[in-house]
C-alpha cells in the first residue's frame, strides 16, 4: 500500500520499533540470523540483521500491509 503524506508516515515510524528514517527512506532492519547469508543482510551492532529500504517514488512510500491498516 502507498503511503502519500509525510504525517501518516511519520506516525507509523514512530509506532513501529522495526522502522527508521534515513533521510526520505524509511528503512525496515529486523534481527535474523538469515541475514548471513541474504542479500539483504547487515550485520548491526554484533548481530546479523535483514534490512529493507522504502525509498519515496511520486506515489509515495510503498509499504507492506502488515506496516498499514488497511481501513484507513
């Protein structure tokens, strides 16, 4: 689902503890051992991590379902 305003964006980051901001891209980094060997995989503070990035397109931030209730 796309996310248009910044607000409504805002307000999910800063419900969602899996969720930052770097610059305009909202970056997801969850702890998982997987990341080892994923492409998308980060090592972060001594532990292996998956991380997705969100980067705004003209139609907003595309988010998974499960980042957005889909009511609203």
């Amino acid at each position: 689902m796309y996310i248009t305003s910044l607000e409504k964006m805002e307000s999910i980051v800063k419900k969602e503890r899996n969720l930052f901001w770097d610059g305009w891209t909202v970056v997801e980094r969850i702890p998982n051992v997987k990341g080892m060997t994923s492409k998308f995989g980060i090592f972060f503070k001594n532990k292996w991590h998956i991380e997705k990035r969100f980067e705004p397109t003209d139609k907003g931030w595309k988010l998974p379902g499960k980042y957005v209730n889909e009511k609203t």
